[in-house]
C-alpha cells in the first residue's frame, strides 16, 4: 500500500456528508457566502510563512450548515488533526476516505459502526470505495472495493476489516465475516 | 450605471395570503415588542398570520380556486397562460403539491418545458413572509427549471426556497432556527469559519423536518440593503443574546442574484444526478489544474476571473511588496494555504458550479471579494471558457435563460430587466 502524502477525510453525519478535512494547513471554508478576501501579506517581503488566518493542521471544507457550528466547535477543542479526528468519532461523526477526484459522494447509503467488544473500531457502508485507516491512507484506487467502503478508527481492527473485505462478494457477507472475526457491527 | 426596469410587484401579482386572519389586537408591532424578534416570527409561521397590513387588497376578494380537475386541465394546456393559472391557487397549496409526485409527473409530461419550470418554482417558493417578492423570485427560479427531470427530483425530495424579510434574521424563521441551537444547544451559531449564522445573508442545503430549505434575501429581489438591525446579537426564545453583534453590511451590487446561486447550489446538491456531479467535478478538477502554476493562475479563465490578482492591492504594496514578489510568494504556497487569495469560484465544486450558473444567467455582476478582479458574466463567455459536456449540462438546465439583459461583454444594458435592481429613491424597510 502507497501512503498519501496528506491524508484526506470525509466526515459523515450519518448517511450525510458535513465536512471534508486535509491534514495540512490551510483555511477553513463554510457553506456560508465568501468570508471577507485577501487577509494581506504574511509579513515582510521575502517571507515564506503562511498567510494570515491560517489553520495551523488542518484545511477543511464544510458542507452541511446545521452541522458547521458543532464541527467548528469541535475543531477549537483539538491539538491536532488526529485529536480532531477522535473528537468527531466521539461526537458521534463518521470518517471515510475521500477520493475528490471522483467527486464527492454528498450522501452515503446508511452504514453500520463496528465494534471489538465495547470499543468503536470502525465503520463499513454498502457503496464501492476505499479502505483506509485513520493513520495511514491509501494513494489513489488502491485497496478500492466493490462491495462497501470502509474505515478501521483503530489499528488493531485494520487487518480484519480488510481480510473481511477482500474476501466478501456481498454486504450481507462482509458483516458476517467480520462478526465471525469479532466486529459486531451495530 | 444606466437605468434598469424591475418588474415591481403590484398588489394583483402579490398571492393570497395563507389565512387572512390577523390576530385580535391587530397590533403586530406591540406584540413582537412583546415577545421578541424571533419568537414573533415562529408566530408568524405557526398562525399563518403574515404582515397582512401592509398588503391590502384593492380590489374584492378574488376568483374562486380552481378544482383539482380544472387546475390539472388548464396546466395541460400548453395554450393557456401558467402564471395566471397558478396564480388562482394558494401558495400553501402549491408547496404541498410534492406530496402528490405521481400527479406532478404527470403534468410534467403534459406541459412545455416552460411552463413546468414555472409551476416547479411556484411549487418549491415560500414567500410568505416577503409576498412582494414573490413575483421576482418565480422570475429568477423559473428560469433555472429547464429540465423537467431536475425540477423533479428537487420538488419530491421536497426543495423549499425561503425569501427571508430584509428585516429578519434568517435564524429567526423556523426552518432555519436550527442554526442556532443545532447540537441540543451546544453549538454557539456559528459558521465553520467563526461568522454568526443570523448574520449570513442567503444559504443553501439546510435540512429541516424531511425537506432542505434554501434561503434568499428580499433585499436580492426587490433591491437595496438588508435593515442594519438584521446584524444586531441574535437571540434565543426568552431574548437572551446568544452570540456578538456583527459589522453591518450593505446591498450585493446591482445585477448580482444570489438567489440564482442560492438555487444553483440547491439544484448541484438536490436536483443533479451523481453521475452529473462527476461531470461538473471533472469540469472543476480540470480548471483548476489548467490555472496551476505561474502563469496560469492569473489567467482569467473562472466565472469569478482570475484565480489570484496579478497585481499586488494596496496593502501588500504599502508594506513594500510588489506585484513580483508578491505572485512569488503565492506560487510558492501550497493550494490549501493559497485558497484565501483565491477567486470564490475556485474555492470548491460546489461554488464553481453555483458561480458558474450565475455567470450563465447573466446573473454575475461585480467584482470578486478576494482577487478584487471583475467577475465575468453571460451564457458567451461560459461558452467560450467551459467544455462542450458542461454547456451542454447547463443549456438542458437553463435553455439559454438570461435573467438580465446583458450586452456581448456580459455588461447590463439600460433600462433592460435586471435582477437585484437600484432600490428606488426613499424606499426603505420593509416592502
């Protein structure tokens, strides 16, 4: 598997998307009219900082209105996209990976959380995709399925989520071998 | 700046009034003293009970409602005049008409596409808070409902587009209260970049009940400025202020509709097929690869222009940038952290397409909030700047509406029709 170099997220608010992050610096857009414009120069001549305003980890798009709020406060109470990421599961929220270039899928059918025991451990819906982690996200097309995406929140699940997977012909079948390998899906 | 014709709507085009019963006191104006802002228009909305005062007939009571019947066979003949034809039945009647698809379908089938479009706007528009408005926004809506295919997909979802009063904060309407107390009251009502939604002046894509709403500003129909107490604290239910005070803005210009892009976003969202979307996400992926790099970022190839300003703006200059220095540095950033300097079309997909369609419209005056560069404008310059698939796309959507009369150069032309007109001289408030 090819790690992207800035992982890239879509977050659900069950079967609806609200937001797409990146682990880079960047802007935080809302649905909302544009903000005000250029926020002017970094500095000095010569300085290759970032511009005014910006994140310090994360660029982010929003795409829900009723959810901006929660999603923005959410945000401030983080150190890091990662601690951002645990803060939306927490809340409720689902990741998947985002491949834009295949345009955004603005709804997803309804997908079933994952658990290993009590613990939330990952999250499959019944439309073709990619499998990723939260840590580590594949480049491009790889590991893309036919029968479901699907997101591992922990590592210790990635290895049955995936073997699930790749050897499912159907939906109805890959949350039986994942509940044989200990993911109830809820 | 020429002069510019507005259809202003007279007493005959305003519709009839939900329930023309006002309460007993008659005295709105001591009872929203009373109870507040907000409370006073979930009021409003719950007894159906509009600012009937303002909006006396002249003339006695009218026609007598068409039967179900009659109104199915006087749409299906395509010789008859729609607007008057819709304009015999209620407006809360229209908005139902989405829980009857089969029926609609039907029609759909029967009626020109012209014709369709406008039911379909009458259908999906809510003005009664702003019924002077009602006649601009069927204008504006009508003309982006082309496809009946699209017009159906929005109606049934159910699609409600809202004309928020220039005097209101949109939160204080009950489809959009959410906003403000979404989260079971944890969120503060605030936009993902920090902005108050009471403050934001036309949204799209908010869900509420079953249905998404969309909301358009009479100060976009009707022309002028919202009333600055719109940018006061909002507040809850018992008037506590629940967020901060906002700076207080004018009118968008003259010729910009954001209510063609308001419903832009909602037919990008509600109306396209995904398959569709995949097209005007190429379409988005390709421009912004082909204004990659130093010279092609200042190409002028977005409906909002260039994606960066060539030249340096004042207040980079007066910190000792120049234009060289200045392009430099943005070429050296990475796009994520570029996106502030960039023109609104290129941010994202969905306010490419939305630019776009205003651009299409004719709709797309002025100059852009970031590069300060003018936007451009006209079904002309789409075609010269966009692939073939995407006019394609948009001529099946808008069948070469324009709903300003614009010159070759996209330009508004005197005394034509002209969305979000001068507002007239000593016109203020409410309308």
């Amino acid at each position: 598997m090819t790690d992207r170099a800035v992982r890239h997220f879509a977050i659900y608010a069950g079967d609806r998307l609200v937001l797409v992050v990146r682990d880079n610096p960047g802007t935080l857009r809302s649905t909302a009219g544009p903000a005000p414009g250029d926020p002017g120069p970094p500095g000095r001549p010569g300085t290759n900082g970032p511009p005014p305003g910006t994140h310090p980890f994360i660029d982010a798009q929003a795409h829900d209105p009723a959810a901006e709020s929660r999603l923005r406060e959410l945000l401030d109470a983080s150190s890091s996209f990662d601690d951002y990421l645990a803060r939306l599961l927490d809340a409720g929220f689902d990741i998947a990976s985002c491949r834009p270039e295949r345009g955004l899928e603005y709804e997803l059918p309804s997908g079933r959380r994952l658990y290993d025991g009590t613990e939330l451990a990952g999250a499959c819906w019944p439309t073709r995709g990619q499998f990723t982690t939260l840590l580590r996200q594949p480049a491009g097309d790889e590991l893309a399925f036919d029968v479901a995406t699907a997101t591992a929140y922990r590592d210790a699940a990635a290895t049955r989520l995936l073997e699930a997977l790749a050897a499912s012909g159907t939906f109805d079948e890959l949350l039986e071998r994942l509940a044989a390998a200990r993911l109830k899906a809820a | 700046m020429g002069e510019y014709t507005h259809a202003e709507p007279t007493v005959e085009d305003a519709p009839r009034r939900r329930v023309v019963t006002p309460p007993a006191t008659a005295d709105l104006t001591a009872v929203r003293s009373a109870i507040g802002n907000r409370a006073f228009g979930s009021l409003l909305r719950r007894q159906r009970v509009a600012r009937v005062a303002s909006h006396k007939p002249r003339r006695p009571a009218p026609r007598r409602p068409p039967s179900w019947p009659e109104l199915e066979a006087a749409l299906a003949d395509n010789t008859k005049d729609v607007k008057a034809i819709v304009g015999r039945v209620r407006e809360d009647q229209l908005n139902q008409m989405w829980k009857v698809p089969d029926w609609v379908r039907k029609l759909a089938a029967a009626m020109s596409p012209e014709r369709f479009a406008y039911l379909a706007a009458a259908i999906m528009l809510d003005s009664s808070h702003v019924p002077a408005g009602r006649k601009e926004a069927l204008r504006l809506l009508s003309a982006m409902l082309h496809d009946k295919e699209t017009a159906l997909r929005m109606i049934v979802r159910p699609v409600t587009v809202v004309i928020v009063p220039r005097d209101m904060q949109p939160t204080e309407l009950e489809e959009f209260q959410s906003l403000l107390t979404k989260d079971e009251g944890k969120g503060p009502g605030k936009t993902f970049d920090g902005r108050q939604w009471a403050h934001v002046r036309g949204f799209s894509d908010v869900t509420y009940g079953i249905g998404v709403y969309v909301a358009i500003i009479e100060e976009n129909l009707l022309g002028g400025a919202p009333d600055p107490k719109v940018f006061e604290a909002p507040t809850d239910d018992k008037g506590n202020v629940i967020g901060a005070k906002g700076a207080v803005v004018g009118g968008l210009p003259v010729g910009f509709s954001n209510t063609t892009h308001e419903m832009a976003h909602a037919i990008f969202r509600q109306g396209l097929t995904a398959e569709e979307r995949k097209l005007v996400t190429r379409c988005y992926q390709a421009k912004r690869a082909a204004t990659s790099g130093a010279g092609s970022l200042v190409a002028n190839l977005w409906p909002d222009g260039p994606r960066i300003n060539p030249v340096a703006p004042k207040r980079w200059k007066d910190k000792g940038w120049t234009d060289e220095t200045r392009l430099r540095y943005l070429v050296g950033l990475s796009d994520d952290a570029r996106r502030v300097y960039e023109n609104y079309s290129s941010q994202n997909v969905d306010e490419y397409f939305a630019q776009l369609a205003n651009a299409y419209v004719g709709a797309n005056l002025g100059i852009d909030g970031a590069t300060l560069e003018p936007r451009n404008n006209g079904r002309d310059w789409v075609a010269s700047k966009e692939p073939k698939e995407m006019l394609d796309l948009l001529d099946r959507l808008f069948n070469h509406a324009t709903v300003n009369d614009i010159d070759a150069n996209g330009e508004l032309k005197a005394r034509g029709r002209c969305a979000n007109p001068p507002r007239p001289p000593g016109k203020r408030g409410r309308t």
